[in-house]
C-alpha cells in the first residue's frame, strides 16, 4: 500500500491548477515538437532547458513541464511517421513502415487515431511499471559501490554504443570524445585547472546544455541546408477522423504485448526507444507470419512500434531515476534538466525528495490522458502546423537555440563553442558516428571518473577491486557481451529500410 | 573510405595530443600524483585505438554534398559565429533579422519569402522571449562605437582577438 500512499503524495503536488497548465503546455507543445520533421525530442528538450531554467521554475514545475514535453514528443513523431513518411524522430521510424502505407489506402485518420490509443497504451503501462520497479530498484541501488557505479556506466555506454551504430569503433570513438570533453576544467579534487590550454573561458568546463544544443539542433541545420528542405510536404489527404473501434479491439493483445517488450527494452540502460519500437515491431511481425501483411499497411503493424516507443520512453525513466543512467538520448537530457535543478537521480532521490519522483510519475499519468484526448479529437490542429515551411521553422529553431544558450551565460564563447558542435554533429552524422554518446561522455564523465577514483583510493590502487563484487562482475559481463553482441548480430538487427513511393 | 580514414587520422592526433596533455596535468598534494591522469590517459587511449580501427578498416564513404552546398554551408557558419559574437554589441532585433533572413534563404532560395522570415522572426521571437517569457538579458538594440564592433569581430579572427 506504499504505492498508493506515495501516489497520494505525488497527485497532491501534480494537481494544483498551475502545474496542471503547465503539463497541458507541456504537452501541446511536445506534439508539435515531435510532430515537426527535424525536431525531435532530444533537441525540443535541449532547446527549453535554457529557457526553463531562466523562467524561474521550482524543481517540480520544470520536471512537470519537461517530462509532458519528453512524452508528447514520444507522441506527436507518429504524425509525421504516417503523413509524410518521415519519422519525426528516430523511434518512429519503425512506424512508417506500415503507417505511410495505410495513409496512401486513404485511411489516414484511422491510422492516426490507432496509433495515438497504442501509445496511450504504451506509456499507461510503462509508467505503472515504472512505479512498481522504480523503488524497488532503487533498494537494490544502494548495495551499488564506486566499483559497481564504474561498471554501470560502461555498460551504458557499451549498450548504447551496439546498437546506435553499425561500427562498434564509431560509437566507441563518439563516447571517447564525450568524456574527453568531460575531463576540460579545474579538477575538483586538486583545484588545479585541466586540459584547458590555458584558455579561461575553458576553466568552468563545457557546458553539457551548449554541447546538446549544438550537436542536436544546430546541426539539423546544416542537414537542412543540404537538402533545401526538401521531402517535407503532406503527401496524403485527411479526411474525416472517427475512431476504428475494430482495430482498436483487434490490436489489443499486439498493444500489451509490444508494451512489454518495450518497457523491458527501456530499461537497459543506453538502449532506448529505438531498440523499444524495433523489438515491438519484430516480434508482432513473426508472431503473425507471412500472412500477416506486415509492410503493407496493417493496424498491427502501427499500434506494435507505437505501443513499443512509448512503453520505452517510460521504461528508460527507471535506471534514469534509479541509478543516474539514462536509457536514451532524450533521457540523458532529461537528467540533464535534474542536474541543472540540483537534482542528483540516484536512489536517495526516492527518500530524500518523494515529492519529486512521485510528482513526477503523477505528472506523467496526468500527461498520459491530456495526450489521449488531444490527440485524437485534436489531431487536425497538429496536423495544420505540420505544413510550417522548413525555411521558417529552421531559422526559428536556430534563434531560439541562440537565445536560449546566451540567456545562461550571456557569453559569446559559449554562443561560437554551440556552432563548432553543430558542425561537429553534421560532418559526424554524416560518417554514422552517433552523437548520443558524446553528449552522454559529456554528462556522465565526471561520475565516472569519480566513481574510478574513489575506488582506487579505497582499493590503494588495485585494479582488481574493479571486479571485486558479483554485482560489478555481473555488470563487466554485460558490458563486453552489449558490446560485442551487436557484431554478430549484425545481420538480424539490421533496420528495415523506408518504404519508398 | 577515404572520408573515415581522413576522420581517423585527424582523432589519432587528437587523441595523441590529447595523451600528451594528460602526462602534464599538474597535480598537488590533495589529489595525489597519479588519479587525476588515470581517466583521461584511458580516455585517449581507448580513442587512439578506435581511431587506428578507423584507418585500417574504414566504412564506404557517406554521400557528400555538392560544391553550392558547401558554399551554403560555409556562408551559414560564418553567418552563425559573426551573429554569436554581435549578439552583444549590436543588441537582438537587427542582428537576429539578418541571420534568420539569410539562413531562410538558403534553405529555400527566394528572396521575398526569406525577408520576411527574417523580420517576422526577429520581432516575434523578441516579443515572446521579453514579454511573454521575460528573458532579463535581451536588448532590443544597441548602437555600438567602431571599437567595440571591432573587439567583437575581432574574435573571430585567429591571434588577433582574445
């Protein structure tokens, strides 16, 4: 009965009328930004983040209204998935698949709806799953020492680096230079300046939030230079929206089905919604086989990655909230956002601030149905402001990264280090080098190499203390195998390509 | 192939000057003599190792662009460093008009529609960003001296600025 008494707690604070606006904003504005092709969710968190911040907000209020923008985005990049085959960001993709599809059969609006319930479904679950888990884990956390909080992190950066890429090199390169970057600034535990180059500006290190903005929306930038904004307009008609309660209730084992699959791929720590969507999307389509029509624009084929996305995003809440350890990109912004409030995720969060994860999880029910009923009576609104012409949208996009950056620091060195990572982020994404790596090197460098020190001072510097425990052991194992699994199985996780007209 | 190999070598020297720096990281008695090299010298080489892996076996090259593009995309970082730096001195609404104009325009070359984006953004943004959000450190305008515009130009030139 815990839980409902810490749920009490949690409705408590995410009831009072302002922080419901806040998650009514929230939302609307996740839709759009998840709807919008070049905005996903990762750079639509990193952009509000500086302006969040400048608001004002109290810790509960930011995490409310970030939190609705980080599962509206996971619900507005099926919008453009299905109307103009480009995944709003990169868990949709699976969507496309058989959503284009169904939209080309003039059945538009139902595709929209069906996928709208199935991420309802999806992300209903996770955040029960969530709070049954969370605290639970959060036990388990407090056996975890600097030697097991060592490998933790490897295996984060081991797991997101199998499957972001087809190079386990480039991934191993991207984290590389993420940390290396952490490294830059006075060392905390000698006071002494390094790897600055003798520059000041250098000496507060750089900021993780110049680096995101930077490699996630400055560089969308570039792309879009390069490709004059093409490929962006409505390709099918929508028509009237009703609701096809048949497929609803046909799809209905395929939704909870691809939300457990989903919710577990969240959890492994670096893994994500990508991984969330693709399992979900696999399994439905050989569990129905070759006469399933999969590809062809079946309901099975959109609730399974929407149902699998959404169950994801709320699954990467846990090793976030629990351990420090973002699942995903946008995760590792998320935390971001905690570290930015003061917040350190870990499991004293869960008795020494409740308000905030249980607010938190509270915010996230809440968000759960303002998103169902938005997006289904709604949908023609967001699907209005999809037809913004990229020549706006991007420049606006830019200004506002700008703004945002200088309204933190005011500094211009922080405004031209933002442009340099934009150009970083181009011509990396351009080789298949993974940028979520960097940016969560940079965010977690600095308890890495805490967590390695502490222990070599406890341990008087014997590497073996590293693999002291059967937790760290556990966690070393699970490493390398994230890591070198992905070799093998390089064949069978292959992504499908786009359907193409 | 040539790209990855080009990218490999440019992280190995990296990470070999990066090396480098980390032996000399000055250290005192409160941190001790060795930890705080420990993780950046495993940092760079766990990076001159991917690096190597790249040279020696790269990945087949990604579509470039063609040459206007890259002209474009010059022009938009050059566009980009010179609004960062006169952000300051020149205050948000004529630096922004311009910025957003031009990046406009090179996304979808017309010049009308571009214009307008330009000065549609510049107002709009400064509007929601002052009024609606209430961002303390935007300035609407500024008339700079010569010698201020100087020092913020002069930035971006190599071992002249500061």
């Amino acid at each position: 009965m815990d839980i409902l008494a810490n749920l009490a707690l949690g409705f408590g604070v995410a009831l009072s009328p302002f922080t419901l606006f806040l998650a009514i904003c929230g939302c609307f504005l996740g839709t759009i930004i998840g709807a919008l092709p070049g905005l996903g969710p990762s750079n639509g968190v990193a952009i509000l983040i500086p302006i969040t911040f400048t608001l004002g907000l109290d810790a509960t209020s930011a995490l409310v209204l970030m939190t609705s923008v980080y599962y509206g985005a996971m619900y507005g990049g099926r919008i453009s998935s299905i109307l103009l085959n480009i995944p709003g960001d990169e868990p949709a993709l699976m969507t496309t698949l058989d959503g284009y599809p169904m939209a080309k059969q003039g059945r538009a609006g139902d595709a929209l709806v069906l996928s709208g319930v199935a991420s309802f479904v999806g992300a209903l679950l996770a955040t029960i799953g969530l709070m049954l888990l969370a605290p639970t884990l959060a036990r388990v956390a407090f056996l975890f020492g600097p030697a097991e909080y060592f490998a933790l992190y490897l295996l984060a950066f081991c797991t997101l680096g199998g499957m972001a890429s087809n190079n386990q090199a480039k991934s191993a390169l991207a984290a590389c230079i993420g940390l290396g970057i952490a490294m830059i600034g006075v060392d905390s535990s000698s006071g002494l300046p390094r790897l600055t180059g003798g520059n000041l500006h250098l000496y507060d290190g750089v900021d993780f939030l110049v680096a995101i903005v930077g490699l996630f929306a400055i560089a969308e930038v570039f792309f879009f230079i390069e490709s004059h904004g093409k490929g962006s307009s409505i390709g099918v008609k929508l028509e009237k929206v009703t609701i096809p309660w048949k497929d609803i209730m046909a799809t209905k084992w395929t939704m909870l089905r691809s939300s457990a699959v989903g919710f577990v791929a969240g959890i492994l720590p670096g893994a994500g919604a990508s991984l969330g969507s693709f399992l979900a999307y696999m399994t439905e389509k050989s569990l129905a086989g070759e006469k399933g029509g999969f590809g062809t624009g079946v309901p099975k084929g959109i609730a399974a990655p929407e149902a699998g996305n959404n169950a994801a995003a709320g699954g990467a809440l846990v090793p976030m909230l629990t351990l420090g350890v973002p699942g995903s990109g946008t995760t590792a912004v998320l935390l971001a956002l905690l570290m930015t409030l003061n917040i350190t995720p870990g499991p004293t969060l869960f008795t020494e601030r409740p308000e905030v994860v249980w607010g938190l999880i509270a915010s996230l029910l809440i968000a759960n149905v303002v998103l169902l009923l938005m997006n289904v009576p709604m949908v023609k609104i967001f699907v209005r402001i999809l037809s913004v012409p990229a020549w706006v949208l991007l420049p606006g996009v830019t200004m506002i990264s700008f703004v945002g950056i200088f309204s933190l620091s005011g500094s211009y060195f922080d405004l031209l280090l933002m442009v340099g990572f934009g150009l970083m982020g181009y011509f990396l994404r351009k080789m298949d080098v993974p940028t979520v790596p960097i940016i969560l090197g940079i965010l977690l460098g600095g308890n890495m190499e805490d967590a390695l020190r502490r222990a070599m001072v406890l341990s008087d510097g014997d590497v073996m203390y590293l693999f002291s425990t059967p937790i760290a052991t556990g966690l070393w194992i699970a490493a390398i195998a994230g890591f070198i699994a992905p070799m093998f199985l390089r064949n069978l996780l292959r992504k499908p390509q786009r359907v193409t007209d | 192939m040539a790209s990855d190999r080009i990218l490999g070598l440019i992280t190995l020297i990296t990470a070999v000057a990066y090396l480098a720096a980390a032996t000399q990281i000055e250290t005192n008695f409160f941190s001790g003599e060795f930890l705080p090299k420990l993780f950046p010298l495993m940092i760079g080489t766990v990076a001159a190792i991917c690096s190597l892996i790249l040279v020696f076996k790269p990945d087949p090259d990604p579509e470039w662009p063609a040459r206007g593009s890259w002209i474009a995309m010059g022009v938009a970082v050059l566009v980009l460093a010179l609004y960062a730096v006169l952000l300051t001195p020149l205050g948000f609404i004529v630096p922004t008009i311009f910025a957003a104009g031009i990046l406009s325009y090179q996304i979808s070359p017309r010049p009308g529609p571009a214009v307008l984006s330009g000065i549609g953004l510049s107002l709009g943004l400064f509007v929601l960003f002052k009024y609606a959000l209430g961002l303390g450190n935007i300035v609407a305008w500024r008339t700079p001296t010569a010698a201020k515009l100087w020092d913020a130009i002069s930035i971006l030139i190599p071992f002249v600025g500061h």
